[in-house]
C-alpha cells in the first residue's frame, strides 16, 4: 500500500489568478468605468487606460462536456483561452477590441446568443426540476426552454425599462433567488401527501417527519406505526417528504406552476424585496408549458409598456399600486393572494387610502 | 438521436433559439448510456408530469461528509443507466474565471467517469457533474485532486462560498470579493468538507448594494461592499453626461435618488453624502462621473433562506462597517463565533437566521459581542413586550 | 382643603397652568367622603409608587351585564368612603353635544349618589361616574332613564360607539357619522346592555380619513368616510390662497401628496383622481378650494385593537366602498354575520380582529359574504404556503 | 308592586339633535370651509353663508360636577346654552362672532385655557391609573399634569410643524390610542408576577391563567394546586394578572414608563402607523415624573427643530432615518429596541442601505 500516492483532500478552490486573462490581473482593482458598446458587448476602462472587452453568450446551464469544449476552443480563438462563468449561468468571453466583431459573428454563425448584458432579459436562473430532483412540482429546464425560447430577443436586441430577471425553482425549498425575482415561476403541489403505512417505520422518523410542518399538520398515527396528516391544515410545502420518503405528494394533475412578481435582490433606487404572488396556479402542460409562457410574456409587454426608465418591476407596481397592476394585467384577485401564514397581518391595508383601481 | 429512446416531447424543445438543454442531453447520449437513460426518464416524467428521481442515499468520498448528491431513479429496470445518477459538486475558482485548458481536463474527467453532462454553474455556485455511479466516486475525486480541483459542500455544512466578478473587472467594486470568497474557502475546509452544522450554512460576497450574487436573498451570511466617506463626482464628467443626449440627470439620476440627497442645477451635482444610502443607483447611471468612496469595506448581514420552514428570509445588517483587509481576521472571528452559538443552540435543520429569530437578536448579539445599533432595524419595536435582564432592574 | 388628609404631592399638582385634576378631586371631597377618601388613596399610591385598588368584582344594575365597573380599594379600613369604587358608563350623545340642561340633570344624579367626580369622556366614549357604591346603582340607573339617559357597555359586549362631529360641523365629512353612530347604538342595545360576545367589541365611525376618533387604531369596526368621485376644485379660490402669503401650493400641497397626481403650474390646480388616494391632505391644507367628492359612501375596515394577547392590530380594509344610507340596512347586515361567525369560532376573550389571524382572512370573507379584493391588501403574499380547497384542485 | 313605575331600560344614546346649537341645526351636513381665527379659536362657514364659531378649552378629563357645572354656566353667557366635548376630552363653546372675545376673556379670567386647534399640542388622551384601575404601572392624571404644566404654550400658543398627538396608558391594554400616537407614555412593569399559592386556588382557574400569557412562561404547578412562571420567558405584560388576581405585578422600582414616537392615525400624506420605541424606561417619581416631562419636552423640542412643516413626527423620523434621530435626541440605542416578539423579523432591517447617523 506504500506506494499509493498519498491521497490529496481539502484543496479548496484552485488559486483564481491563474485564470485571469492579463489584461484583468494587470487591471485587478484598478477599473474606472464601463459602457456597454451593445446587449451582449461591454467595455471596461482600467485607471492605467487599458481596455477589457466582454462578450455574453448565453448557455442552457445544463450543458454537455461537447458544449464546454466548443466554449474553450472558442476562447482559444478569441478570448486568449481565457473565459468565465457569470452568476446567471452565462459564459463570457475577453477578445481584444479587433476579434470583438469576428467573436460575435462567429458565435451566432453556431447559433450560440450574444446578450444578456443591461436592461432585458438575463438567463433565467433555474434548478434541476424532473431532471435530477426527487421533490420536484415540475420541471426546470423545459419551462426555461419554453419561456426564453419566446423572449430571447429580450436577450438579445430587445431593451425593457430596466432589468428583469426571470427565477425558476421546481419546488418550495425554492434553489435560487425564486423568492426575490422580478418575475419567479415557482412550482408548487396542490394535493396533501399520500402515507405509505406499509414502508414508514423503516424509512421514516415519526419526531422528525412530525417536526418538518410548518403548520402542525402531522401526528402520530400509532395503530399503523406511521403518521396521520390533518388535510386542512397541510399546503403540500412538501418538507415532510424531503424527511420521510413515504409522504410522496407529487401529482400529474394536483401540480403545476405558480408566478410571483415584483421581487428584487439590488438596493438600487429602494431596497431588495421580496416576490410576490400574482397567479396562484398554471397547469403543468409539458413539453411548452403554453399557460406559462403566455403569462409570462404577458407579465413582461404590460411592464414594459407601463414601467418608467430605472423602474424595476417591483418599483412599477408599488407606485401604480398592487390595485392598478391586477387591473392592467386583468389577472384575478383570489382568496389564494391574501396571506394567512405567520406574518398575514403584516400584509394586510391597515388604512383606507388606495386606489379604486 | 439515440435509437431506442423515443422522445417526441423533448424533440419538440430541441427547436426554438433558446440555447436547448435537450439538444446537451443527446449530444452527452450520444457517448454515454447514463445520459441516454436519462433522456429516457425525462420523456417519460413529460408524459407522467411527476418525478421519476427517489431520495438520495448518502455517498460519498472517503474523509468528506459531502460534496456529492446521491440519486436513484425508480425505474432502474427500465433505465438502468440511471439507476444511479449521483452528482459531484466541484469548487470552482473565484469568480468563475478558467482557462479552456482547466475547463478540458474536467471534462476528460467526467467524460470518462460520469454522463458528460454538467451545470455550470450550480445556484450554490458549483461546477455540478450530472449523473455517475457510486463506484466511479473515488476514481473521479483523485483525478480532481490530481489536477488541482476540489469538492464544494453538501449536507449541513459550510457550503461553497461565491462571490461577484468584483475587482477583477467591475469599477464598482468596494472589496476584493472575489480573494474574501478565496480566503474564506480555504479558512474552512474542515467544516465545508466535514459537515458538522445544525444545518447548511452558505456564504456570497458582493463587493456594491448592486450585489450580483443576491447573496441577500440566497445566503446565510452576507458580505456587501460599501463606503464611509463621500462619492467621488468628476464633475467635467457629469457635464459630459448632461450633454449626451441619452440621460437626463434630473429625472433619471437626482428624482430617483431614494433618499433625495442629490441636487442638479444643469451644471454642477451636488450630493449631501451624510443622506446618501449607497444605494449605487446614481454611480450605475454615470459611472465615468461618480465613483464609490474611497474609505471602503463591508456591510455584514445574516440570515438569508428560502422559506422553508417558517418563511423565506432576506439577510438582516449585524455589523453597519467592517474593513476588510487581508486575511480578514475579523471577519472570520465573527464567523468563528456565530457558528459556535449556532452549534450550542441550533435544533436539527435549524438555519441561523431561524436561531436568531428563535431566541432573539439580543442573544446572538451579546453571544457574538456584537452592540445593538439603529442600522439593524427598520423601525424600532412597536411591540410592547419588552424583556429585562434582572440586573437591569435595580 | 380637607382637613383629615395630608396630601402633600397632590398639593403640588394642584399648580402650574394645566387644569389640574388634584383640585377637581378637592372640589368634591369638599362634599364627598368617597372623594375625600379618593384623596387619601391616591396620595398613598403616590408615596408606595403602587395601585391600592384591587380587581372589580361584577356589578350592575337589573336586566343589564355591564355598563358598570366595579371597584374595591385594598386598604378599606383605612380608607372606607372607597370601600366601593364603583364607575357607571353613560351613553352620551353622538358627537358629544350636550346641553347645560342635560349636563345639570346628570350632575344632580351624581352629586346625590356618588362622588361628584367624572371622566368626561372614557376613551371608548362613555361620559363616566366615578366612583360609587353598590347598593346606589339602581337608584342611578332609575333617576339616569327617567331623564332619558342610559348605560354604556362594558365586559364582553358591544361597547359603547362614538363619532366624529362630522356633518354637524365638519366641511369633510363624507357620512352622517353621528347618525350612523346613534343608529347603530340604537339597532344594538341587547348587545350592548347583554354581553354575550366572546369579547368586546368597539365601533368607531369617522366621516373622513383624518379619522378624528381614532377608529384605525381603537376600534373592531372602523367606518371611515370616504368618496368615488373626484376632488371637487374650485380654482378662484386656489387662486386666492397662491395670493395669500401662508402657503406654497407646490411644496406644502404638491410636493406631499403621496401619490404625485397633483400638479400646479402658478395659477391652474390638476389632480388626476384616478390616482388619488383619499388622504386627505391637500382638501386638509385648502379646504376652501377643495372639497371631497360628491359620490360618498364608507370604507369599512375591521380588527383595530390594543396589544394583548397577539400584539396590537390596526384595523384592515374589508369593504372599500360601501354606500350609507338610512337605515344603513347593508351595514347592520354585515355587522350581524360577522358577530355570527365571531360567535360560532372566536375563543373566551379573543378578539375579532386575532380570530381573522388565526383561521385567515378566507374564512372570514366566506363566512361573511364579501369577495377578495386588492384594496385588503398593501401586497399580495410573499409566502408560497398557499392552501386549496380540494375542489379546486381538479 | 303594581304602581312601581314600569322600569326603563335600553334607551341607548338620547337623539343628539335636541342638543345641536340652532346654526348647526340649520346647517347640518352644509358646511363649506373653516379657518383658524387663534389657536383656541375657530370658524366654519356653510354653503348658505351661515358661519359657527367654536371656542375650544382644555380639560383635566378628572372633572368635578362643579367643573361641569362652571361650564354649564359660560354656555348658557356666551354659547346658548350648548357646548360639546372633542374626542381628546376639550370643551367646545359655540358663541355667536360678537361673543367670541368676550367668552376667551371670561375664560382666561377664570383660569381656563383656550386652544388645542391646529398645529400644536391638543389635550393628552390618558387613562385611570393610581385613580381607579388595579393593572396601572404607573399614575395617568399625575403625568399628563406634569407634562402638560411644562408644554401647555403648546396648547394655547405656541405652534409645531404638525399636530403632535401625546397620549398616555398606564399599562399594555393600552386604553386609547397610544399604540398609535406622536409620543406615547406607557407605563410598564419590568418585574414577573409573585405568585400567592394560598389565595390562587380560590381566586383563579389555572387554564384560563396559563392561557393568558402571550409567551407561554405559565405551567401548572400541581404540587401547591397553583401554577409556576419562566421567569425568562415573561415580559410582565400583566395579562395574567388580569385574569388572577394572585399573580400582581406591581413593584415600586421595577415599574415605570416608557416613551414611544413616530406613530399616527390619520392618513394625511401617508397611512397611518404604530408608535415605535425610544426611551425603554424612565422611573416613577410622583409627584412631577421629572425624568419623562423632560423626555417627551426634548423629543417635541428636537422634532420642532428638525421637522418641515405639516411633517407628523413619524414622517420627519422616516425622511431623516430612525439612525438620525437617536443621533439628533441623544437617545441611547438599546437590545430593547430591537423587536424580539412573533414578528420581530418583519422589523430587522434587510437591505445594506442606511446612514451612518
Ligand atoms: C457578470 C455579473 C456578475 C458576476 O460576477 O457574474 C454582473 C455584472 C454586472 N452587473 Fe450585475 N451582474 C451579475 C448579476 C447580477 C445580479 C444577481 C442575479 O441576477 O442573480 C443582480 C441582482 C439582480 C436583482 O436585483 O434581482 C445584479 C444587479 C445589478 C445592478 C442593479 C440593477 C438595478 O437597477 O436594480 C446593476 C446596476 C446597473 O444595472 O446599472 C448591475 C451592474 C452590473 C455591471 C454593469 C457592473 C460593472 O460595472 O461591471 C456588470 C455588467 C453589466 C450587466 O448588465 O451584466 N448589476 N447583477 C452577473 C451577470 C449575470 C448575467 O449573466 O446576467
Ligand atoms: C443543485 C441545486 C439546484 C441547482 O440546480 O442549481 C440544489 C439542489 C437541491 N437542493 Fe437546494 N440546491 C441548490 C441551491 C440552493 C439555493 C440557492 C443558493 O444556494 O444560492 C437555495 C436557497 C438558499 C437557501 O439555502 O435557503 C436552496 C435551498 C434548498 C432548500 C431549502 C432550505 C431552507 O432552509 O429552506 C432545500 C431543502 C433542504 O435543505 O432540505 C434544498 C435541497 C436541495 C436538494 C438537496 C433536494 C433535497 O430536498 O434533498 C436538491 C438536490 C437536487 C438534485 O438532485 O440535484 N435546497 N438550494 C443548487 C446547488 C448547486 C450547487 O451546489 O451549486
Ligand atoms: C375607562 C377606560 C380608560 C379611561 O380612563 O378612559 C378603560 C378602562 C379599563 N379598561 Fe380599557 N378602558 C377604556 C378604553 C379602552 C380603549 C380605547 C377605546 O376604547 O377607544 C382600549 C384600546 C382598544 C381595544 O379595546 O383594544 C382599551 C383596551 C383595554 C384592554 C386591552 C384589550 C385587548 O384585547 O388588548 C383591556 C384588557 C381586558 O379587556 O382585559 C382593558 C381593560 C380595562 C379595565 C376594565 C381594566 C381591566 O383590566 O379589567 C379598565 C377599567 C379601569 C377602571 O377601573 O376604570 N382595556 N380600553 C376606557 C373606557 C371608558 C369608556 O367606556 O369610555
Ligand atoms: C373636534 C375634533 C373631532 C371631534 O369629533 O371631537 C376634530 C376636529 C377637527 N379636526 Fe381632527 N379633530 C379631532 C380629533 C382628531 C384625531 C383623533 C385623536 O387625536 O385622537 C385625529 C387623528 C390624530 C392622529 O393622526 O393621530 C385628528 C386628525 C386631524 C387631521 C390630520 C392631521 C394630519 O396632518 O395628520 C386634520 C387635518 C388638518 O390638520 O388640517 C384634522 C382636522 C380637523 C378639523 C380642522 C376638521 C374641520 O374642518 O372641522 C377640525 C378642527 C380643527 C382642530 O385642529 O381640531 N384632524 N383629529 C377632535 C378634536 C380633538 C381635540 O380636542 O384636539
Ligand atoms: S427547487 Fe426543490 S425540486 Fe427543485 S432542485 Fe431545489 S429542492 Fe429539488
Ligand atoms: S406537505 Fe408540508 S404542510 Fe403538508 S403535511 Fe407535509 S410538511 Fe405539513
Ligand atoms: S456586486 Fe457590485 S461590485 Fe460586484 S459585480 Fe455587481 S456591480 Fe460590480
Ligand atoms: S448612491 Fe443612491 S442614495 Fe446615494 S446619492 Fe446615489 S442615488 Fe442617492
Ligand atoms: S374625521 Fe374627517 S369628517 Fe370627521 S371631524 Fe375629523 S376631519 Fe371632520
Ligand atoms: S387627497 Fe391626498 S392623494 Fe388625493 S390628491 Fe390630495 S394629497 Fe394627493
Ligand atoms: S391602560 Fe391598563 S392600567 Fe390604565 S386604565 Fe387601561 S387597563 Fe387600567
Ligand atoms: S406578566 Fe405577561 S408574560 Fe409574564 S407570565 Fe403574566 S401573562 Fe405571561
């Protein structure tokens, strides 16, 4: 066994200088403003006057080695085989200012999208969905396929009044700033979980499964060694299932999507905020989830034509009021808007000044 | 188009211009018989319109707790190359920045180990290996290592800290967010590879209030670049702004400043700093003319969660200013001590910011040492139950 | 000055410009013992910084719950004339409005059966007698109905409910607040004079949203005058006050209104009503300019309470517009199917205000019949823990 | 028995239009406009051309028969006959326009102060304290005195940028609206309640006692057939004394007041608010409370100072930020500011934008 090498652990992340082109570790520190030459071009200028060019393209984040390799081969032609990924999952290119216009044609030549960069429509952040999860309400990358494959110019050459970033997660456990995005699809269960008596005592915890409801919807079911589940008090969060494997809840028709708006992570102009819901429920319609990508470019043209410059969508609605936005989108208000969790009362007009519509 | 699969629906979403994750799975399907099944399984979840993935086992590498997500299909027989489809976590470096040839020696890896399919990035921030068996774990673990690369966290751990582009390329930027994410990830490998926590604890580091990371939304603890001094105006440059016809500074720059510190006479900007709130909104808009103070370091804010189990949490601000220099030893003393309160007191699955809304902000502060300070709150409390200590009643 | 009692601190508050209550309560220990006695107890309080009285038992007249509050001092032997403490509520007239005739009759009552000493008003709105003993109730109540006054309410009841001057004297009102206030005290005296609520319940009404009785904030039910129309403008007289020197119609008026839908421009006023929202502010500033509109009706608001047991609630919008005319036949309708289901669920002491927070503003507006609308709330929810009835969900 | 007259009962409120002076008779529900003749002294005027003087003056609230009678008589000289109390527990007079000096003379020469109309300090809303109620941890009339001895030029003459509403409860029932005032005095307790095990059991039922805490520190305690109390976990809101009369409270030197700020119940410019805490405890220390009359003097004093005119003292402090006015008051920023009840995460500030001071 002497001469098996000794076995590597806790090396962290690789040292990052190692990967910046030159022009970044001559620059670290030191830049002094950028422009943005078009959606998926910008320029930064360093104090020292040296120039970095950026180009976006954007990536399905669930991504072959063959699409990675194409990416690297691209950077060896034009970015000094220098590359990086952004926080939403786009990858982004450094040529010098004369391969800026051949990087661009040559990626379009291979259909790759230049974007995301200013005031559109970013990669949507998203999760794993019936991919690789095993408490999903829906898909992930087939709703993102479906919804940008409408609003990619958005992406690409469309501008809106300001920045709108799109978020998915494929359960309430919610991987991904779902809860602080202008726009969230959020999929959710609609039916109490099932209990698989017969497999609970050896897969399951009765304190813990009992202890992962939020509302105390669980107790011990003793005759049949499980749990029993009090259904009007259960909102199918499914975080007993994540504890207990024989709580499954996920079903064909109970499923679907939900959309929440006018959430932000930035501090700019006011503070980050957090989703809030506009359409309780939208089927499950695979593959092109057309309820959902009809509302979510509804959402998108009635901020657009109404928001101001600068205003994120959030921003828009609080100074139209929520009243107005229900009117403009002509989306229903319903028992399910109104919050009835810890903090509903927080939540309710504690004054008579609003507006009829 | 692997022959024996049929699988019209994720046929259909190979068309359209958004860049398809279904055209990824068949060109890994191609050379991979895991990502064939998995384009199986997919299609038949499209016509079921339910899950086909179990709960994962624990797995793992030998001497880490985490790093790999276990995952087991329900229909091994039927698509046995998914029968086990685990997924390994790999630390990327700050910033995400690579070189292709780093990038090619990972996918030499999990080209000859795993489905060839990956998630670049993971919302934690991981480069995500999609889909091996257990037996090719430790094989995969010691070609990483082999070329430099590591595991990132899973399971109740320090996760894989992330943090924005920062000084490397964005003028913005107020600390070296991405050496602080650097820093940190090397402070605690124990704890990321060896989870010993209540529950997951997840670190982003943003170098402006822009923060490009959401780390407000979407992690524990919370570091966002900002300023004690005065924005930098060049006021030739702000000239320059009035005269280009696409802003109009009064409307889109002084009437949209939350706190209304700013005033435009057509030729000279005047900012009242002592009101200003480092919203950045102003420097985003004319970022040749207005730039961040120069007394620079960092808002320190914590408890950022999704909603489970007693709602969603946005970070809330424990220390106003800290300066950050290298290595940050105040930052990571902080950090010492609030997961040592949090170990004591923490229930299973209990985030911290949970804990802190459990037992009171009083408690963590005074366990932290931290003093109470008006930044920490929006308002002070309208509820009338107010606790004393029995030696504050003389 | 009574000669018996030694009541130093009291002296002192007997100076200084404010009316002082210490000469009131002299006044009538000149011919009270049970306020002489008051003397002496209360100076007692103020020597051991304690209360000397102790819980109320139940007292009260025949055939009535409540409308007295009893009250026994805990040092009776030294203090006998509070031996019996007692408070007996009377219902005034809606907006207060009395004549010397009317305050004389009650007077006379009070002098020959209790202290002499009132509250003019009780916070709820009752003129209160304070301080007498049992065995004088009845004779009280008899001599009070004889000259056409009754008791007001107390215990688990409908209380009594008190109005704004409105119409009688106010250019804002939008609703006959003290006949809407009369009325219902009228419709409701068995709920009043027979408590049989699973707790109080208060009823405020102001004809505008100055809401000059607190209702938002002190009563379960909150009627709140308001308008569907618009600001009515009469621009010669905003005019004259651009002329007068008192106020800048763009900073006080423009610049504060809260929805930016005012403009001026020197010498024509704009409101876009669509975006108004009726807070009164600018109508508050140039009352002779502009007046509310002429389509009026109510907001009606519910839940407005103090802090215990849940924390304090102000009341939340649940009809944002509703017509009032006499008989208010819609209103009373509303009132009596929210006691109904307040009744059927509501626990022994739990208001409705903390009933709609524990079974969720659902419940409520089925029981009572009243659709979801966005005026209910500042924001949809931000919690995904959303519930479906199970026909919902095909 | 026969001839006892038959007994009355459930009159409710007698009609209020015998006692409306005759020009409000006249005009109900016509009024046009008002305008401030002093601080003490109004006129309205009707559509019909009609106008309504009123003259308004303070009351100690605690008032003598002979008090009511002093006003009986100034109505019948100078008001017909009619008067009205506001609901802040002033006397209005309603003299003809010739009456209107010589009603404020007879006034003044009586002692009597006319005013609390407009921007200043109107008559304190307050509640029974030491006078009358068993749950008080602090006097009322006492307080309100000394305050008001100190501010009352406020009342008569002196003006503010907007109405500053003073209201005082001498415990958490909060007896009127000091939830939601400009400056609230409240009095509270700071020690748990004594439990009398000799006196429980025949003077309170142990569920309703355990179920009055709003923080569960009650449990039975079998053994002496009363109950025991987590001293931790009581904040000695007094609820359960309410309900038991073997659980008081009181305590010389625990007890004592705390101030609020900030809150409001009209929706002029913005929709009415809570108070919010400023001072955690100032001490009891009858006759002339020399610490809370110079609290609430300074908290009017900085506000006068600082505030644009019609600002209400909550929307000064949220234009300026809460960090400023515990800078301009010198307040100290204590644990006790920050919330720690059900809803204390609502409070906690999410959003790294603030002032320094
Ligand atoms: C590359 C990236 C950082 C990284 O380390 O990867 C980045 C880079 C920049 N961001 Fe960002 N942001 C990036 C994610 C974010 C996020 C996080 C997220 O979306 O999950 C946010 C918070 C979003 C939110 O509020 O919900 C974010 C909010 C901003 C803002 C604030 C916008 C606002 O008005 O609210 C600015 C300022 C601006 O727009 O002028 C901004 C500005 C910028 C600038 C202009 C900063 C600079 O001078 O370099 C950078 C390029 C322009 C651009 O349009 O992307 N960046 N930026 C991320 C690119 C994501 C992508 O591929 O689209
Ligand atoms: C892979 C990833 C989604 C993705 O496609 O990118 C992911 C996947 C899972 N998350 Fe997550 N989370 C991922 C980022 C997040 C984020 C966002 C972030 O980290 O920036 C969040 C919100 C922030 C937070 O942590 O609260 C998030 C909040 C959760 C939660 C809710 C935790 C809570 O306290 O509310 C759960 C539930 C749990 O932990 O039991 C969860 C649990 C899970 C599990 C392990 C499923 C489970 O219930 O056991 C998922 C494994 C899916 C799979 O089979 O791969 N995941 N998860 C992300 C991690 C990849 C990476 O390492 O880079
Ligand atoms: C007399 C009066 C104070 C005053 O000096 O004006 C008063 C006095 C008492 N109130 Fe009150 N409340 C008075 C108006 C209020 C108000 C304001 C209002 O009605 O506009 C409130 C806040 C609104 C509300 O009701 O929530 C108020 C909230 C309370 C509470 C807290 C209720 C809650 O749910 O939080 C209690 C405690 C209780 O009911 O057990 C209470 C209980 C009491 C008791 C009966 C004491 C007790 O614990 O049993 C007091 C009797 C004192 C005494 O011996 O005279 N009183 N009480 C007011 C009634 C006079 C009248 O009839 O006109
Ligand atoms: C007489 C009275 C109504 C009653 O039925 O008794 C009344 C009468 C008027 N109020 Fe009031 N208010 C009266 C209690 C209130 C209350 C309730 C309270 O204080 O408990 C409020 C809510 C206070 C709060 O927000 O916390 C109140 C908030 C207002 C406002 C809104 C002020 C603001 O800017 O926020 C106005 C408008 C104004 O000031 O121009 C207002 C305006 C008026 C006007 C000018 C309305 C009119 O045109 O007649 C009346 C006389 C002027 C004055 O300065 O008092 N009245 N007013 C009450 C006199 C109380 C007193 O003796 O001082
Ligand atoms: S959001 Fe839920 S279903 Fe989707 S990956 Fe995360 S845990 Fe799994
Ligand atoms: S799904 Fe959620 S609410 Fe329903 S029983 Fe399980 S944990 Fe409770
Ligand atoms: S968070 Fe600020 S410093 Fe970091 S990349 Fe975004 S804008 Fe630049
Ligand atoms: S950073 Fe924000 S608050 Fe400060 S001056 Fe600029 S816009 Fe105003
Ligand atoms: S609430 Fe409105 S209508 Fe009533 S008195 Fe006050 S200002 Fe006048
Ligand atoms: S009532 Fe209020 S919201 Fe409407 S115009 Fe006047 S100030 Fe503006
Ligand atoms: S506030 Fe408390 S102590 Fe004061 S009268 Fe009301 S119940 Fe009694
Ligand atoms: S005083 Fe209040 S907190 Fe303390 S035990 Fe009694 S009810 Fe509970």
């Amino acid at each position: 066994m002497a001469d098996k090498p000794k076995r590597i652990t806790d090396l962290g992340s690789p040292d990052y200088n190692k990967f910046l082109p030159p022009v970044i570790a001559k620059n670290y520190g030191k830049w002094k403003y950028h422009e943005y030459i078009n959606k998926g071009v910008m320029k930064h200028v360093s104090e020292t006057g040296d120039e970095l060019y950026t180009v976006r393209v954007a990536t399905p984040r669930l991504c072959s080695t063959d699409f990675i390799r194409e990416m690297c081969e691209i950077a060896d032609k034009f970015s000094g085989g220098h590359l990086r990924y952004t926080t939403r999952h786009n990858v982004e290119f450094f040529p010098t200012k004369d391969k800026v216009e051949p990087l661009q044609a040559e990626l379009k030549k291979r259909g790759h999208l230049v974007g995301g960069i200013g005031y559109g429509i970013s990669n949507v952040v998203h999760t794993q969905g019936w991919i690789h999860c095993h408490t999903p309400a829906t898909d992930a990358s087939g709703v993102v396929k479906a919804v940008m494959d409408e609003l990619h110019e958005y992406f690409t050459t469309k501008t809106l009044p300001a920045r709108v970033r799109i978020a998915l997660a494929c359960c309430l456990n919610m991987c991904g700033a779902v809860h602080c995005s202008d726009i969230a699809i959020l999929g959710i269960h609609r039916k109490p979980p099932r209990v698989l008596k017969e497999t609970f005592a050896n897969q399951c915890e009765t304190p813990t499964t009992i202890a992962a409801c939020p509302t105390g919807a669980i107790s011990p079911d003793p005759a049949t060694k499980s749990v029993k589940i009090k259904e009007e008090r259960c909102m199918y969060c499914g975080n007993c299932y994540t504890m207990c494997p024989s709580l499954p809840l996920a079903d064909a028709t109970g499923d679907g999507i939900s959309i929440w708006v006018g959430g932000k992570v930035s501090n700019a102009r006011g503070p980050a905020r957090m989703s809030k819901l506009a359409i309780p429920f939208l089927p499950n319609n695979p593959p092109r989830w057309p309820e959902v990508v009809k509302a979510v470019k509804h959402l998108v043209e009635v901020y657009a034509a109404n928001a101001r410059k600068h205003e994120r969508m959030g921003e828009w609605i609080e100074r139209i009021g929520w009243e107005r936005f229900f009117k403009l989108t002509g989306l229903p208000f319903t028992y399910q808007h109104i919050d009835d969790f810890t903090f509903a009362r927080e939540s309710f007009r504690m004054t008579p000044t609003f507006k009829w519509e | 188009m692997s022959n024996d699969r049929k699988t019209p629906m994720l046929d259909d979403l190979e068309k359209g211009k958004w860049p398809s994750f279904a055209k990824e799975i068949k060109k890994a399907a191609a050379r991979s018989d895991t990502a064939k099944d998995l384009l199986g399984i997919l299609e038949r979840s499209y016509k079921d319109r339910v899950t086909h993935w179990k709960h994962g086992g624990i797995v793992g590498v030998l001497g880490y707790g985490g790093g790999v997500i276990g995952r087991y299909c329900d229909l091994p027989e039927e698509f046995p190359g998914v029968a086990h489809f685990h997924t390994v976590r790999v630390n990327p470096p700050s910033g995400f920045f690579y070189t292709s040839q780093a990038l090619r020696d990972l996918c030499d890896i999990w080209d000859k180990y795993g489905s060839g399919l990956t998630n670049t990035h993971g919302s934690t921030g991981d480069l995500i290996f999609l889909g091996t068996q257990t037996d090719k774990l430790e094989p995969i673990f010691s070609e990483l290592t082999a070329k430099g690369w590591d595991l990132g966290g899973s399971g109740s751990c320090l996760r894989t800290p992330s943090s924005c582009v920062g000084m490397a390329r964005c003028e913005f930027a107020n600390i070296d967010s991405m050496n602080i994410c650097h820093e940190l990830t090397h402070e605690f490998q124990d704890e990321l590879h060896r989870p010993a926590f209540p529950y997951k604890f997840k670190i982003k580091v943003s170098a402006c209030a822009n923060d490009c990371t959401a780390s407000v939304a979407r992690a524990d603890l919370s570091i966002i670049g900002t300023w004690r001094d005065n924005i930098r105006i060049d006021q030739a440059e702000v000239k320059n702004y009035a005269k280009s016809k696409n802003i109009n500074i009064q409307e889109e720059v002084v009437d949209m400043c939350p706190t209304k510190c700013m005033s435009w006479d057509g030729s000279t900007l005047k900012i009242n700093d002592k009101d200003c709130n480092r919203c950045m909104h102003c420097i985003n808009l004319m970022p040749k003319a207005l730039r961040p103070g120069k007394e620079k370091g960092a808002t320190i804010m914590l408890g950022g969660k999704a909603p489970i189990v007693t709602g969603a949490l946005m970070s809330w601000v424990i220390v106003p200013f800290m300066k950050l220099e290298k290595p940050y030893t105040e930052l990571k003393e902080l950090i010492r001590k609030m997961w040592e309160w949090w170990d004591e007191h923490g229930k299973n699955r209990e985030r911290i910011g949970e804990l802190v809304d459990r037992m009171g902000m009083r408690a963590f502060l005074e366990a932290v040492g931290l003093p109470p300070v008006p930044q920490m709150v929006k308002a002070p409390r309208t509820n009338p139950y107010v606790f004393w200590k029995a030696e504050e009643v003389k």
